[in-house]
C-alpha cells in the first residue's frame, strides 16, 4: 500500500494480551486505565518488564489530555488492582520504575509482581496499600479537610429551614455584578450543545448537569483555579446531602468550592 502517514517496522513489536481487552469490556478496567496501561505495556523493557515514567511525562504523551493529578489516580487504580507495581510517590515531579505485572519477557517467562504486595514497607498492619494514601496529592487531603470542616456548616445554611437576613444581604459587589450579567445574558455560556475538549472538561459538563446548571462559566473558571480533583471531591460531597437538606445544589457546591 502507497501513501501511509507513516512506515510500520514489523521488527518492533510487543505482545499484547488479548486478556487486556477483555478486562476492559468486562469493567475490570476504565478506559483512561486500560488506555494508560497499554502505553505503559508497549513502552517496557522486554528483559525486565519494567518502564520509566513521571506524571508530568505521561501527561505530556497523552498531548495532556489528562492532567498529572489525573495520571496520579490512574496508576493508583492500576496499582490497587495488582496490574502494576510502583513505589510510592512523594510528588508528582519525580519519575520512577513501574514494574508490570505478567509482562512477557524476553527470556520466555512472564513477569511476576505479586511479592511487590508483600513487603512490609509497601503495607500497613490492616494489610491495605499504605502507599496509596501516601501518592494521594496534597490538595485533595487538603480539600477533604476544608469540606469535613465546613460542609456542615454550608449544608445549614443553605437548608430550606435556616433564616437569616444577615446572610441573605450579604453578596458582594462581585457577586450582585456576576448574578446581573447572568439575568441580562451576558457572558452565558449554556451547558446544553457544549462541546467538550478534554476529558477534565467532559467531567465539568457532567458535573455541571448533575447540579442542574445551565450556565457552564463557573465550573470550567473553577477547573483552571482549583482542578478536576477538587471539583470531583466537592461534588461528591454535595451529592450526598439528602435532597430535602439543601435548597440549591449549585450554589451550595459554589460556596462549598470556595472554602
């Protein structure tokens, strides 16, 4: 065949398990997993089953259609369910040696990581994984905090039964000048035949219907200022407030965001 974008070299090649696929289309892996872990698989050295990698440099091969924080999650899904074995992260700057499980090796045998799980440095005397909680990133501990801290606080005051006029008269300039431009039009953007870039942007949409929103400004302005993983854990935790606790659900996540 004539005219191909690019020349296929038949000597460099990997086996790659149709085991894979069907993991995938049983729901053992999401897609962004099964996605990564296929690069991971295609870019490790055949004598050690073993690659190099940083969150950053994923990120950066992926033209960072998943941000670090979102590579972060994913290899520790991919650790949680043995695909995968890595030390445990500090930061998202450094790199470091992934080690694949079952990855078939030059020398005929296939990579066994199973031992990895066993070592006391890698577990906690309950048996979990005490280096997922060390990978989890700073600001979703941080995030965590704030929300246990003031959730409860928000929720009251954006139930059907609190009443106080105080609060009610005390929007900002900001807030009254954002409330005027979204009731005359002005700078609206309607959630409704959005066409998401990314995947983060695909989660806001999500985010932004499930909290009833028609206006997508807030949460993709929020998405540059606090990330995706912030807003997932805010959402959440929004979701769980019974329906009959809170009057609005966008703005108490605005508010609950803010914190």
């Amino acid at each position: 065949m004539e005219n191909l974008p690019f020349k296929i070299d038949n000597n460099d090649y990997v086996k790659l398990p149709r085991s894979l696929k069907t993991a995938y289309l049983d729901g053992l892996l999401k897609f962004e997993d099964y996605t990564v872990l296929i690069w991971l698989w295609i870019n490790a050295n055949p004598r050690n089953g073993k690659t190099h990698v940083s969150y950053a440099g994923l990120s950066k091969d992926f033209k960072e259609k998943f941000s670090k924080n979102f590579i972060n999650q994913i290899m520790l899904r991919l650790k949680r369910q043995k695909w995968i074995w890595c030390p445990r992260q500090q930061g998202h700057r450094s790199s470091f040696n992934v080690d694949i499980n079952s990855y078939p090796l030059s020398d005929g045998t296939f990579k066994d990581i199973g031992f990895r799980f066993l070592e006391k440095s890698d577990r906690s005397e309950n048996g979990s994984d005490s280096s997922l909680l060390t990978e989890v990133p700073t600001e979703v501990v941080n995030v965590q905090q704030k929300l246990k801290d003031g959730k409860s606080l928000l929720a009251e005051r954006f139930s059907f039964n609190y009443d106080n006029s105080s609060d009610r008269s005390s929007k900002n300039d900001t807030e009254k000048e954002n409330e005027n431009n979204r009731s005359n039009g002005r700078g609206r953007r309607p959630v409704r035949g959005f066409s998401p870039k990314s995947y983060e942007e695909q989660k806001c949409w999500a985010i932004a219907q499930g909290l009833g929103e028609n206006d997508r400004t807030f949460i993709l302005s929020a998405l540059k200022k606090y990330g995706l993983v912030r807003i997932e854990e805010v959402f959440r935790s929004v979701m769980d407030q019974p329906n009959e606790k809170v009057r609005s659900r966008g703005a108490y996540f605005n508010k609950l965001l803010s914190l």
